[in-house]
C-alpha cells in the first residue's frame, strides 16, 4: 500500500510541475505584444509636436553622418527634409512608411525617399561604390526609447540612426528653409590645403563634402601628427560634428555663423564663442609621410585607381582637357601593370559599346621621399595615341612634375594625390 501511494504522490507532483510549465508567462499572447509594442512606436512617431531630427551613419564611410527632419502622419506619411545637398536641405518630401514586426519592431521607408539617396546602387547618386552607394539603410529595427530617442539600427547594412524629437525652434527652422550652407563653399578654396584656426591652434582640415566627413590634422608640442576624423552635419546656423572634434585639450561640437568671403578665400565662424577661420595654405601642416607608398601599393596586381574627371587646377575642373578625347570613359593609373616594370596611366574608351584600354604613357616605379612625396619619371608609350594628344601630354607633364605629390586617404579607397609644388593641383583617385 506503501508503495502504491509514493507512486501516487510522484505523478501527482510530476502533473503539477507540467501544469505550472504550461502556465502564460506573459497576460498577452506574442501577437497581442508585438502588436501593442508597434501601437506604442506609431503613438511616439505621430504624436511629438514638433516632428523628429534624425542622424544616419552609413557604413560605408566611417564616421560619416546625415541629418534629417520627419514629420510622421497616422496614414502612414512622412514628410521629410535632409542635409544630403543644397536642394533636399530646402524641397519638403513626402513619402510612405511602415510599422512593422520582423521578428522586432522594425521602421521601413517603403518607397523612395531623402533616405533612400545615401543607398543607391547608382555611385553617380551619392558618391559611393556601385552596386551599394554608401551601404546605408532604409530599413530600421527599433532598438528602444531612451528619453527623447529613438535608437535605430539599420537591418541590411546595420548603420546606426537616431531619432531625436525636435523642438518648437528647431521645427520653425525647418519649415522656414533656416539652413546655413555656407561650409559648402570648402570646395571653392584655390589651394587643396585648408588651414583651421581655433583657440590660438591649427589644423589642416580635409573635407569630403559628399560624404559628410572630415579630418583634423595637427601636430602636438613634441612634433607628433595626430588626426581626428569625424561626420559632419549642416544646422540652421553652421555645422555640427558628430562626435565632436577633440585634441585632448579643446573640444570643439561645430561652428556657428558661417560665412564664406569668395574675395579673401576665408571662412569665417564662431566655435566655443571665438573667433574661427579657415583659410587656403600652399603646404600641409603634417603630411602623412607613408601616404605616398601605400597609395601605390594598394593599387597594385589586378586592380588600378580611376580617376574621370583629370587633374583640378588653379580651380578648374580637368583642366587639362582629357574628357573631350574621342570616346573618352575614364582615365586610370595601373602601378606595376600587367606585371611589367613600370606604371601606366592609361585612357579607357569606348568603341562599338565595348570598353578598351588603348593607350596611355608609361612610367618607371615612382620614387618615395622621406618627408611624404612621391614623383614620378616619363618611361615611354604604350598604343596609338589620337591625333590632338594635348590633354594626354599635358597630363604626362603634370604627373611628372619635379615638385612630387602628396597623397591624402579621404576613403577606404579614395586618396587625394596634391601637387607639393603650391597645392593648387590634385586629382582624386578610387576604385
């Protein structure tokens, strides 16, 4: 009898344990969550009065970032203003979004939109590679409210965004085109080189404009070159650095009331409340002196560097004329090519719808400086040239110039090569 009711007594606690593993955890099922989790997010989007500020960082360029401003509607609209360039920063856009539950609580921008722009496979859209424009994303899980943000991460290319609800002002500066975009006029500097004055320092500044960034270059006490790299964003007053540029002894966030002056080539502003310029400079102030040669190398074996649009110089655009060659597509430097001794800057062109590499000059292994140049040495030419062969000559004779160059990384493969003669002649190399 004994032994029946220990028997008894375990299926009956064997049961029970059962029965309590079976029992909801949760008073909702999943759907019921997910679905209320979606209705708190919808509520948040809709209901800030003064709309939302948003930051993208796309993945594609370190330390990139864009800003945005959104204004959610309860059918599903989006009106929308963005930095990307002078016309999205003043032209309101509107297009659709969703709430939705994909395996988390995901925001999608489901057709194209100022979002949409920093992924475009077209490079000619954004500046970045073919095939995946800057790896941005239009696509977001919802990572959580903290406070007055929203934390996003982006589902394909798992960029980083924040929404940010916006005040009163801030909508008002907005709506009424308050955009300061007087930093753009960086690219109408004569000279590559731009020097930073603030708090009684310099930098040199290199600026990517398409894509948001920029990198501080200085030298401390000891002599010792130091960079900074960080996004920038456009304001109603100036720009915004994200994460704000520091040397370890000031920190600056951005600068305030721009104002470009075409006639000295300064611009002005205000950072921490002083006085700041930046103004063009002849000469690097710390040149990265391994530039030169990594450039080099990292174009070699079955790759080359591409560079359509020739030389700038003294402030024109392919100065030297190379677009109007007959059929012209692109001008590409070959270091090594095809495993010969020598280098090749060679003119891609285009006959019948077929690309072919048809000639070029040629060039010995270039010589590396100790204080950060490289230069280059005529060596001969490869296939028939065309019969006006004045862009392709004065090209030559620029890269061959005695003065050597300087190379400036501005991407993972995009470098500035800049003439060391006065920094009025660059041209810009990637893949």
């Amino acid at each position: 009898m004994r032994k029946y009711l220990l028997c008894l007594i375990l299926i009956i606690a064997v049961f029970t344990a059962c029965k309590k593993e079976d029992d909801p955890v949760f008073d909702q099922s999943p759907d019921a969550r997910i679905t209320a989790t979606l209705n708190k997010y919808q509520q948040e989007l809709v209901n800030a009065p003064y709309g939302w500020k948003g930051l993208i960082f796309p993945k594609g360029i370190p330390r990139s970032v864009f800003s945005f401003y959104f204004k959610f509607s309860d059918a599903n609209r989006v009106s929308m203003f963005s930095d990307f360039d002078a016309s999205t920063s003043t032209t309101l856009k509107e297009s659709s979004y969703r709430l939705k539950a994909l395996q988390q609580p995901c925001l999608l921008f489901d057709t194209y939109s100022y979002v949409h722009l920093l992924s475009d496979p077209d490079a000619g859209v954004n500046g970045g590679a073919y095939g995946a424009g800057l790896s941005s994303d239009f696509e977001f899980s919802l990572d959580g409210i903290s406070g007055d943000t929203i934390k996003l991460t982006g589902r394909f290319n798992k960029c980083e965004a924040y929404l940010v609800k916006a005040t009163q002002q801030e909508q008002a500066d907005y709506i009424n085109l308050q955009r300061n975009r007087d930093f753009d006029h960086i690219t109408d500097f004569i000279n590559y080189w731009k020097r930073f004055k603030a708090g009684g320092k310099q930098y040199d500044i290199i600026i990517n404009k398409p894509g948001h960034f920029i990198m501080f270059v200085w030298l401390d006490e000891g002599g010792v070159r130091h960079e900074f790299v960080t996004g920038f964003y456009y304001t109603p007053r100036g720009v915004a650095f994200a994460p704000a540029f520091t040397d370890g002894q000031q920190t600056i966030a951005g600068i305030e009331n721009i104002a470009w002056d075409p006639a000295n080539q300064v611009i002005k502003g205000i950072a921490n409340g002083e006085n700041v310029t930046i103004t063009g400079s002849p000469q690097p102030l710390a040149p990265e002196k391994e530039g030169p040669r990594r450039w080099w190398q990292q174009g070699q074996g079955i790759s080359y560097w591409v560079a359509p649009a020739g030389f700038r110089s003294n402030g024109v655009e392919d100065a030297f004329g190379i677009s109007n060659l007959p059929g012209y597509y692109f001008m590409g430097f070959w270091p090594q090519y095809d495993g010969s001794p020598y280098d090749l800057l060679g003119f891609v062109t285009v006959e019948d719808n077929e690309a072919a590499l048809r000639y070029g000059p040629a060039f010995r292994d270039p010589t590396f400086s100790a204080d950060g140049k490289v230069n280059f040495t005529y060596y001969g030419y490869l296939g028939e040239f065309p019969a006006d062969q004045t862009p392709i000559t004065r090209t030559r004779l620029q890269l061959t110039d005695a003065s050597g160059y300087y190379l400036v990384q501005i991407g993972p493969q995009a470098w500035d090569m800049v003439s060391a003669r006065d920094g009025k002649t660059w041209i810009t190399w990637f893949k």
